[in-house]
C-alpha cells in the first residue's frame, strides 16, 4: 500500500504549538533517502534493541529514553521490523506509562521528545493530537495516528555498525586495564622483594610513584587515562628490573659475594637470596644466643599473618586460633618447603617459635619466588641472631603486595 494517497496523508508537522525544527525536517528526509523498490531489510526489534542500548551514548539516550523505547516497542505485535509492515504504535499515555513501570506522563513526553530529535522516532500525530487508529467497517486498519517506529529501521545499520564499534572498544579498554593491573602487580612483588633483601636503590622513590597508579584503578578510566598509567607502570617497572638486575650481578661476580651458607653436613648446605643478613656473611651456623637475649611474641597480630598468608590454610588440620596453632603448622609447612629439622630449630632458637612460624608461613606464601627456603631461613636466623629480623615487615610487604593484585 502506497505510503502517502490523497486519502491517507501522513503529515510531517508536529501538533498544537510544537514549531517544525530542522532536525525534524532531516530526519524526514530518511524516509525520502529509503529505496522502495529494494526495500529495507527486514530486522528482529529485539536484537536492535540490544545494539542501541549498547550504543546509547552515541546516540544521546539515557537509560530511562530505553524504557520508554523499550515500552513503545512492546505495542508492535510483530517481532521484527519490514519496510512493508505498518510500524505505527498508538498506546494511550497510561498504557505507556504502565509499561513503562509506571513513569509519570510529564516525563514520559519528555523521554518521547528525546527519541524524536535523535531521529529514532516519528510523531504521526492526528488532527487532534489523539494517539488511535482509523479502522473500516471490516475492522480491519486504514491508518493510525501515534508514533512511527519505522526510523528505527532505517537507521538499523548505523545502530548495528554503532555497536560493533563501542563493543570493540569496551573490549580493547579492558585488555589494557587487565594489561596495568599486572604490571603493577609485578611492580608491587619486585618492589616489595627489592626492601626486604635490602637491595641498594631508591625504592621509596619508586613506590611514591607506585601509589597514584593504585589510586587511580579505584577510578573509571577511559582508553586514554589507561594507555597513560601503562606507560607509567611500564617504566616503574622497567626500574625496578634494572635495580635488582644490576645488584644480582654484583652479589655473583666473585665468590666473595656469593653468599653461600655451609653447616657440618652437605646434605643441609643450601643457597639463600642475596642480601638478606645485615650482620654477618657467609659462615658457620650462628651460635646460641646469649642468656641475657630473651625472646619476645611478635608485634604482629595473628589476624593479620593468617590475612596476609592465605595459601596455608588448606594445609591447617583445624581452625588457627592461637599462635601454639601456627608454630605446629609451620612445623609441618617446613619439611614440605624442603627446610631442614636443623634449620627450623636453629629458627626458633634466634627468634622464638612464634616468629619462626610467622617466617616459615610468609616463605610459603611466597614459595615460587624463593629458590632456596632452607637458605632463606638460616639467613633471616642470622638476621635474628644480630638483633636485625622483626616479622612486621614481611607481614606488611606481604600484605601490600596481596592490595596491588586486588587493585
């Protein structure tokens, strides 16, 4: 059926006081730009639905625009849009605003006028601005008055084309998020390693700059901002790789430095990570601590060892409540880590069951990244045994590190 006969106008004026605009006269203009002889695709309401709400912002919708689109679209009986199809819909203002959850019909024209200028609704209105239809003695539709949908047809292939793009992009932002987080993280663990070896360097400089870009993955970003704190991350990290590159070669080059520790047996000579005794090289096992010495409980909370050692808890036979509870656990942990009875006793010796615990459930935590535990405990022992080891700051780099990975 012809679109337009001497007996079935379709006006192109707005009702009432409503002035005709430009943006109304262009998007008219669609209709006149339509093939009829080819037709337009035929295009199921829902999918386009779907690439439009993906696609909102470009389209200057809100959510509650949606709705109410959402709302008119639910009137049309068929489920697709066709060029040959009659896509009017002439809800009255409380079946609309029924549908539409029951929006107020002052906001629900105001919805309405947003969807006519960006060009994805038309006003059929009727000469006296009713929304009905006009039907035969048969009952069957000559014309309705109301509001066009068929813009969204022929504006499908910019909505579809429109979606694909904001997919796309949404899909490349969070690449490059995924991409920041891990290079944080690893900034966070080298930082975190570089302090507690004691590696020489500017690492308080380092993690000055660190912070910001924690900060700012709390925030929303936009491609731009990501690509920004990429780089920055990149170059923290680059820093960081060269500090503890350029001490690794130092600590090897002679066998002065290598930091070997060796006991009375070869089956308990084990290699620790460079630079962890401040008081002493590489020597015989530390001896027995004076009798003045006394051993203090660790100045960390339980709470907070079991919070920054997660990965011990499936080997737990009960629930960690006190602290004789984690003394048996890294009993067990430690022969598992492959740290001699020796090394443990020599442990508990110099820094007193608690603590020894606490060192042995953090080199768990960490496991992958320590070559040697049994090594790494002798040296933390002689640490202790100079008056120079305190769990806190374990617990803590722990702890930060665990932060940056949720960030």
């Amino acid at each position: 059926m012809p679109r337009d006969t001497p007996m079935k106008h379709i006006s192109v004026t707005p009702f009432g006081r409503q002035a005709v605009t430009a943006g109304l006269l262009a998007a008219r203009a669609l209709d006149e730009s339509a093939l009829p002889q080819s037709g337009l695709p035929r295009i199921d309401k829902w999918s386009l639905f779907n690439d439009l709400r993906t696609a909102r912002v470009r389209f200057g919708l809100s959510d509650r625009d949606l709705s109410v689109l959402y709302a008119l679209l639910s009137f049309l009986p068929a489920k697709a849009l066709e060029d040959t199809a009659d896509l009017v819909v002439f809800p009255s203002n409380a079946a609309l605003s029924d549908r539409a959850h029951g929006m107020a019909e002052s906001t629900l024209r105001r919805h309405l006028a947003v969807l006519v200028k960006a060009g994805l609704l038309w006003r059929q209105d009727s000469p006296n601005g009713k929304r009905y239809a006009a039907r035969d003695r048969a009952g069957a539709l000559v014309q309705a008055f109301g509001l066009d949908l068929r813009p969204l047809l022929l504006r499908a292939g910019d909505i579809v084309a429109a979606a694909a793009e904001v997919t796309q992009a949404a899909d490349h932002l969070h690449r490059a998020r995924e991409a920041l987080v891990l290079r944080m993280r690893d900034a966070a663990k080298l930082l975190a390693y570089g302090i507690e070896a004691c590696l020489p360097g500017d690492w308080a400089g380092l993690e000055a700059r660190l912070l910001p870009l924690r900060a700012a993955l709390r925030r929303k970003m936009d491609a731009d901002v990501v690509a920004r704190l990429l780089g920055e991350a990149g170059d923290i990290l680059q820093a960081l790789r060269v500090m503890i590159d350029v001490k690794s070669e130092k600590m090897h080059g002679t066998a002065a430095h290598s930091e070997r520790h060796y006991t009375n047996s070869k089956q308990d000579s084990y290699e620790f990570e460079p630079c962890l005794e401040t008081g002493r090289g590489g020597g015989a096992v530390a001896s027995e601590p004076d009798q003045g010495v006394g051993v203090q409980m660790p100045s960390v909370p339980l709470v907070l060892v079991l919070k920054a050692c997660p990965d011990i808890q499936p080997y737990a036979r009960s629930n960690l409540t006190q602290w004789r509870d984690l003394v048996v656990l890294a009993s067990e942990l430690r022969g598992m880590m492959g740290i001699s009875a020796s090394a443990w006793a020599e442990a508990q010796r110099f820094m007193g069951p608690e603590t020894a615990a606490i060192a042995v459930v953090a080199m768990m935590q960490r496991i992958g990244s320590i070559s040697n535990p049994g090594g790494y405990l002798r040296a933390l022992s002689g640490k202790a045994a100079a008056g120079g080891f305190s769990a806190g700051p374990m617990i803590m780099a722990l702890l930060n590190s665990e932060t940056a990975r949720a960030a």
